[in-house]
C-alpha cells in the first residue's frame, strides 16, 4: 500500500483537516506526492512572477492558515502526462464527494466537466496539480 514520504506528511499537515482527509483516503489506493501546502508570503510571490499562480499574497487559498488548498501530483509524477492527471483528479474528487467535501480542480476551475462537453477544455489557465475547497 502506498503512504506519504516525510517530505509529503509535512506539506499535507499544513493544510485544512478537511484536506487531509481526502488525500489519507486517496494515498491508500494510489500513490501521490503532495508538493505544496501552506505558501509564505515570499513563496505565493514567487510562484506569480513565475506564471505558476495567477494571484499575489495573500488571495491564494494555500495562503491561509490552515492551507484550503493543496498541490498534489500522482506518482512518479510525469508533468507531460495530462490524461494521468485528469484521470487521478476524478479519482481524487470522486473520494472527496463520497465524504461531503466540495473540493474544486484546478484542470475544470469552472466544474463543468460533467455537463459539458469540452468541459475539460475551456480553462484559461491549467494547474494539473491544483485542489482546492469550495467556499
């Protein structure tokens, strides 16, 4: 069975109890990496000016304390390999529903994934790894 690395734990236990629950259910059937969790200031600053993030401190969700969002990858991570990504963020949001959490991706920022058929495709910026909870 699959578990978090040290590295992974620590980023996960910055994030929201609600986060952590999901993603202690995913790691069991499928192996992940968590990359991101709470961002500093000087982190979110960066990530924009790098074009990684399209907000500044402090209107990004992993800018809060706890973090209300989570960068997650499926491992071993393969940034080239779209279809694994969407098919891992299914995974992810179908065990978050089947516990009452409202959690967003950020490859269907819009969730419209399942009424529409482009739904996949209309997004202006993609962040494969992005999950974040639904205010």
């Amino acid at each position: 069975m699959p578990r978090f690395s040290a590295r992974s734990r620590a980023k996960l236990d910055t994030c929201h109890p609600d986060l952590q629950k999901v993603f202690e259910a995913v790691i069991k059937n499928f192996d992940c990496t968590i990359l991101t969790g709470h961002r500093s200031q000087e982190e979110q600053d960066e990530k924009f000016t790098q074009g990684l993030s399209k907000v500044k401190w402090p209107d990004s969700k992993h800018n809060s304390v706890p973090s209300r969002a989570v960068d997650v990858a499926p491992s071993p991570i393969d940034w080239e390999d779209r279809e694994r990504f969407t098919y891992f963020a299914g995974y992810v949001l179908a065990t978050a529903h089947s516990m009452g959490i409202d959690l967003r991706w950020g490859g269907d920022w819009n969730q419209n994934v399942g009424t529409h058929r482009d739904g996949l495709k209309d997004n202006r910026f993609d962040d494969l790894p992005h999950f974040e909870l639904c205010d």
